[in-house]
C-alpha cells in the first residue's frame, strides 16, 4: 500500500515551529514548581525575562528544521527534551530543594535514580516518553517529507543563521550577569530554587552553564602562593605521636529527630547512644555547615578534606569535577608525614569520580561496591548496610595495625541511609509517634529515615566499644554530609523542626545546612597525644557550629599538626575569626549572624578564595 507524505512549505513549517514553541514554553512555566500566575506577574514588569526563556526554543527547533527538512521532527523531539529537562528540574527541586543545573548532567546517573526511585509516575513517565519519541519519529519520516524548495543553499543558511544567533545570545545576554541579577526574585534570593522559580528554569539554566567554567578571583597571581604553600615532611613531625584517624561520613545523618513534636517512647530513641556519647567530657561536638541541602555528598568530602570551601569556588558544577589531578589535600599531607590511607565507600566507585578524585588526592587503597562489596548478601534497604560497613572499618584497621607500623588514615563515607526512604525497609512499621496528622506515606518515610539513624547510631556505639577497648592510639571523627532529601519536599520540617527552612530567615537558612560531627580519642591516643588538653584550647565558637572545611584542618590542630600545611594553618586562623563563612552565611565567634563582614575579614576570604584557585588550578604535586 503506498502511503501518502505530506510535504508542509516553508511557511507553514516555520508558523507551525512559532506556534509549538510557544506551547512548549508555556508548558515549560506550568511544569516548573511554584506559581505560574507570579511567574507571568513578574514577567509584565520585566518582558525580557519571557523573552529569555521563550528565544532558545524556536532557535532549537528551526536548528533542528533547517538540518533534517523536516517539520514534525523538528518540532516533536526538541519538545520531548525540553518536557524532560522540566520534569527533571521539577522532581529534584521538590526531592533535594535544588533545581537541575548544567553540572548534573555529569552525574546524569543519580538524575536518573531520583526520576526512577522515587514516585512510579517517573517511570511511567519515561516509558510513555519513549514511546512518543518512537511514534514523533516514525511520523516524521513515513507521512512526512521536505519540501522542494527548501534548497540544500538555505538549509546551510539556517543551519549557520540559527547557531551565529544562539552562540551571540549565549556569549552576550546569558552570561551577562548584571542582567540576571536585575531580575526580581520572589522569596529568599540565596535559595537557589527561587532563581529558578522567579526566572525561569530555561534562562537560569542556560546562564548557568557559563558557570561551568571557573573564572579566576580578582587580583589573583600564582606567584602569591607559589613560594609560600609549603606542606611538612615526616621529619617535621618525628617528635610528635602519631595516632591512627578513623575519620567516617555518614549518610544523611542528623539530629532532626531531636524534635518535641516527635516521641520515640515504646520503640527507642534513634539516636540514644550519640546523644549521651556527646555529653562526654572526652568528646568535642558541634554542628557544621555543609554546602548542601538533602544531596550533594561529595562536595561536603570536597570540603571536609580538602580544606577549600566548595562554596568559594565560582561554579555550579560539583567540587571533585576540579581534582583532575593530583591535590596536596589531607590524605596526601597525611601520607607525607608517615601515614598510610586508605579510602571505603560501599558505592559505585566511578560514581562521582571517587575512584580517580581518591587517587589524587593521596589515598594509598579505595575499597568500593565493584570490588569489595557484595549487594546480594550485604545490603539493607537497597544499599550496603552500616553495620556492614563497620565490619569493613574494623576488619581493615585490623589488618594495617598487623602489617605495619605506620599510623593509618581510614576515611570512610557510609551510604545505607541513602533516599528515597518511603518504601526503603519490607515490612517497617512505623517507629515513632505524634500528634501532628500524617498520611500514611509520611509515616512510612520518616519510619525508614529513622530506621537509617538509628543503624547509623549502632555503627558509632559498635566502634566506639571496639577502639575503647584498643591498644591502637585512635582518633575517632564522625560527621554527617547534609540534612535528608524527603520526597514531600519540606513538609517534615514545616511540621517538626520550624528552625529549619530554606526560605526563612538567616538563623533557619543556617539550620538547614547545619548536621552533626564529633571528635573523640581513645585512651591510647589520650596517652600518647596532646588532644585532650587541644580540645579544651581550641578555639571554638559558641556552640561549636564551624563550616565544613574547617574540620579536617582542626583535627589536625587539635593533634599538634595545624602547620602540616601552609593552607591548613590558614584555615584555622580563619575559623577563630569567622567560624561560619558560607555563601553570604557567616558567624562570628560570639555567635553572631549575619550576610556581611567586615573589611578585615573579607581581605581574609579574598586571599583564601585566591587559595583555593591556585590549589585546584595552578599548584603543581612533585
């Protein structure tokens, strides 16, 4: 049966790409969280901000026309990607409070996991997806053919018109950010999620791709660091005792279940072992600030070990995108006095690009879920459990003290408390209670974050009895990456936690950033080292609240090596003088927050934001 192919002109295909653009546009507004309706409000004072977010997609579509010829094609597929970008941006910024940006798509697996996790709509979804593409294409090709007219001359015409015109736009009007900043946002303007909402996720996507590329800080010079950033040698360090570091991020971890609203009474209390281990005279604890909220795992390592605030480096991408080679950061500093390293995270190992970003930054051995773990017999609400992965920390610690003499540097980052948490644990029933109203999904999902710290708190009360009862000299450091991601966005907090909310005031925007760590030593390492008498003379603020990146650097002061490096010495004059520096987060000594500092202070952060440039960038490892 022969078939019959239309072939539209070029008028009508192109009346037909203005008209499917526009539709795509709007759709684009209504998929996108928050309000349509403000959106448009604010969109009559500012026209230009519609016209941002409507340009691209005619481009993309005449682009796409101007290369095939083919009208239904060019129209349908750039549709299908642009309702995917939109759902993918709709379902993280509910899911972790952050909206898609340009660097997610270097991890577009852990996209995929949130899309697929946790709601079946997703799935549904991308299956549905799948089918329209096949069906946009199959229409495309079988009843539709180019028309005559249009001449390989003006296809090559539009195909170069259609990229000089969105490679202007780009270098000009989305990177251009003076303009972007002119455009009024609509609730706490540090939030990213509200950028997105008030300015479209189109033009904030795009304008954030010219993030990706980082730009040297004002008045930088290599030269400025080049002859001062000097690391020790073991030789520097032969009079003073080294105890092993068991040093462990765990995942999701958190107090937020300290809540009134909440009663753990007839189930037991998550976190009963850590909330009495803190009140110890032997162990120092506080809050730190981390760079993320419910996600973002790797940049709070970034920080943490590295000693560079990930909120300082001018980029939307994560930080271990930057250790492309190799980094004078804790583990090799640590390696270069006598340590051995060793790094354990029951993950993927190419995930995030742990097994390459490790390596360079001087870990001796990475044990990951490919090689040393086993799914099938190990896990526990889909991920290997902490009660697994403390057998590991103790069974490696074991064989290094039996083979070497070197004191041990073991870093580990946990991962069963990962999201999504719903439907995490077979036949969990509901460990709390409360008289605030819950669905029965709120219930289950909090249940199974529960469950995850209450498991995590059994890991620390297991190697806290375990290194009590050492002959090793061991400094034990634990702390959490961020806050949960929970899939009904802020609800549990807006119920049980007020102080926390990412579009509330300073004090709230701080909380939502904040979770736990503490630092205790065995009574072999208190034998051996000064740390006992460091923790009681450290400089710490009020209620112990430093950003993440001051923490590495302090375990190195409070165990007499906070000259190990000279950025390492740096960072701990910073955290006496601003033990929160943030974003526009920062905290005084006396507990004072606010979004401005002084011109002391902001010369201090000026050279370290210089800092961590050179040290990313410039800084050449013998």
């Amino acid at each position: 049966m022969k078939i019959k192919k239309f072939s539209p002109g070029i008028r009508a295909s192109v009346l037909a790409i203005i008209i499917f653009s526009v539709i795509t546009t709007a759709l684009m507004f209504y998929i996108s969280p928050g309000s349509l309706a403000t959106f448009f409000r604010m969109g009559l004072d500012k026209p230009l901000m519609l016209l941002l977010n409507y340009i691209p997609v005619p481009l993309i579509m005449l682009l796409f026309y101007f290369i095939t010829g083919n009208c239904v094609f060019s129209c349908g597929i750039p549709f299908m990607i642009f309702m995917a970008a939109s759902f993918a941006n709709r379902a993280k910024s509910k899911l972790r409070q952050d909206p898609l940006v340009p660097s997610d798509l270097s991890v577009i697996t852990e996209v995929k996991s949130i899309l697929g996790s946790y709601d079946n709509i997703y799935k549904i979804l991308l299956i549905a997806a799948l089918i329209v593409v096949i069906l946009i294409c199959v229409t495309a090709f079988v009843f539709f053919r180019r028309n005559r007219s249009l001449t390989i001359k003006k296809r090559l015409i539009g195909t170069v018109g259609c990229t000089a015109c969105m490679f202007a736009l780009f270098t000009t009007a989305y990177s251009s950010t003076e303009l972007y900043d002119s455009f009024q946002v609509d609730g706490n303007i540090y939030f990213k999620v509200n950028q997105y909402i008030s300015k479209g996720f189109l033009y904030s996507f795009l304008y954030d791709i010219n993030n990706l590329k980082v730009s040297k800080p004002d008045n930088y010079s290599a030269s400025e660091f080049k002859a001062s950033d000097v690391s020790a040698s073991a030789e520097d360090y032969e009079d003073i005792s080294k105890p092993n570091i068991v040093m462990i991020m765990s995942e999701a971890f958190s107090d937020i279940s300290n809540s009134d609203s909440i009663s753990f009474e007839g189930f037991g209390d998550p976190l009963e072992f850590y909330n009495s281990f803190i009140e110890r005279d032997d162990v120092l604890s506080g809050h730190i600030v981390v760079p993320n909220f419910g996600g973002g795992t790797s940049d709070t390592e970034f920080d943490v070990l590295t000693a560079c605030s990930t909120k300082y480096i001018n980029s939307s991408q994560v930080s271990y995108n930057f250790v492309r080679d190799k980094m004078d950061c804790l583990p090799r500093l640590l390696e270069n006095v006598g340590y051995d390293t060793l790094a354990i995270h029951p993950g993927y190992g190419w995930f995030y690009n742990r097994i390459n970003v490790f390596q360079n930054m001087g870990f001796d051995d990475f044990l990951y879920l490919e090689e040393d773990f086993d799914p099938a017999t190990q896990n526990k609400g889909g991920y290997i459990s902490d009660a697994v992965t403390t057998e590991s920390i103790i069974e490696n610690f074991e064989k290094h003290t039996s083979e070497s003499d070197d004191p041990l540097f073991e870093f580990c980052v946990t991962i069963q408390n990962h999201g999504p948490y719903e439907e995490k644990y077979t036949d969990l029933k509901t460990n709390f209670s409360t008289d605030i109203e819950l669905t029965d999904v709120e219930k289950a999902m909090y249940s199974g974050y529960f469950e995850g710290i209450d498991d995590a708190d059994a890991q620390i009360e297991a190697l806290v009895n375990y290194f009590e009862n050492s002959d090793e000299p061991v400094v034990l450091v634990f702390f959490g990456d961020h806050l949960p991601g929970f899939s009904n966005g802020m609800a549990y907090f807006s119920k049980f936690r007020q102080d926390i909310n990412l579009n509330g005031n300073q004090e709230q925007l701080l909380k939502s950033y904040e979770t736990p760590f503490f630092i205790w030593a065995n009574e072999a390492a208190v034998k051996t080292t000064n740390i006992s008498k460091n923790m009681r003379h450290i400089d710490m603020p009020e209620d112990n609240i430093i950003s993440s990146y001051y923490l590495g650097a302090a375990v190195m002061e409070l165990l007499d090596m906070g000259d190990i490096s000279s950025l390492i010495s740096y960072v701990n004059e910073i955290r006496t003088k601003l033990p929160v520096a943030s974003g526009n987060l920062y905290v005084y000594p006396d507990g004072t927050l606010t979004d401005t500092v002084d011109e002391e202070n902001r010369q201090m952060l000026e050279k370290y934001k210089r800092w961590i440039y050179y040290k990313l960038f410039d800084d050449e490892i013998e």
